[in-house]
C-alpha cells in the first residue's frame, strides 16, 4: 500500500514534468511572432525606420530564411559559409539579415567584410528589442524559418549546419 507522503510527491514530480514540458514546447513551437515584435522598429540599408511586419509583409509568399547576426560575433561568421551554400542551394528563399551590431557603421562594414548577401537590417534597441525579447534571444547566431503562408516554421536554430534548418527551407 502506497503511502501519502509517497503519493502527495508522485503528483508534485507529475505536475513539474508537465510543467516543464509545457514550456519547453512552447518555445520551440512558436508559429508566429509577437504583435510586439512585429511592431518593434529596424533601419534599412539607407537608414529609414521600417517596422519588423512591414519587413515580413515584403516577402509574402515566399519562404524566408532570418539570420540574427552581427559582424563582431564568431560564432555567426564562422556559419556564414555554410549560409551562403543553403543560399546557393535554396534560391528561392529570400535570406533576410538581422544585425545586432553595436552601431550602424560597424553593421554596413560587416556586411562588406564577410560579402553577405541578402536583405539586411538593423536592429537599434540591440538585445534589449521587443524583437529579441520576443524570441528569447539567448544566444547568436539565431535562425529562424518562416513559410510561404506567413507561419514560423522553424524558430530555433542556433547553427548553420542544423539538419533542422534545411529541412524547414526545402519544406
């Protein structure tokens, strides 16, 4: 015969488990992003404001690969290359650059340093953008997929070289 003491901690571990199930889940499976994020403000190339949904309007319909980066980091430069071969594999997907760069200059020189090529932006608040927030940035770089249809369909990798990443782009 179980005890209650046993039983009383048998429910407690349960509820943890579910508990903890629950949000790992839930940040793995996000499907879309925040009406925070999408209204937090990045800098194009030529320095104009643009809203994170007006980027994401711009490529409707396409599949879109987002690279968080920024040009200080080793751990995104060393997975530029293996990048730069998904975008030379998967060309109909439109790469979408955000930096994370300590100013705009450092942000455009990075870009001509490393040739990246895809569509870049910055984003001013840094670390602390309701963007990063929204999608629990703890580390760069961060790639995440988003389909055709507008739903996020990978949002988590943290390497180039993620078998993961690729399966979402030829899906």
């Amino acid at each position: 015969m179980f005890n209650l003491k046993y039983i009383k901690y048998m429910k407690n571990l349960i509820l943890l488990l579910f508990i903890s199930l629950a949000a790992c889940t839930n940040a793995q499976d996000k499907t879309q992003f925040s009406e925070k994020a999408l209204a937090d403000t990045m800098l194009d190339m030529q320095g104009s404001q643009i809203s994170f949904s007006e980027i994401i309007e711009q490529y409707k319909g396409k599949k879109i690969v987002i690279d968080v980066w920024a040009s200080w980091c080793g751990d995104c430069i060393g997975g530029m290359p293996k990048v730069k071969q998904l975008q030379n594999e998967y060309t109909e997907a439109v790469y979408l650059f955000l930096s994370l760069d300590k100013n705009y200059k450092a942000w455009q020189s990075g870009i001509k340093k490393y040739q990246v090529k895809g569509e870049h932006y910055f984003i001013p608040g840094g670390w602390n953008s309701d963007f990063n927030k929204s999608i629990d940035l703890d580390w760069i770089p961060r790639y995440i997929i988003v389909g055709a249809d507008g739903k996020i369909e990978l949002f988590k990798a943290t390497k180039a070289s993620d078998k993961k990443l690729e399966i979402a782009i030829e899906s």
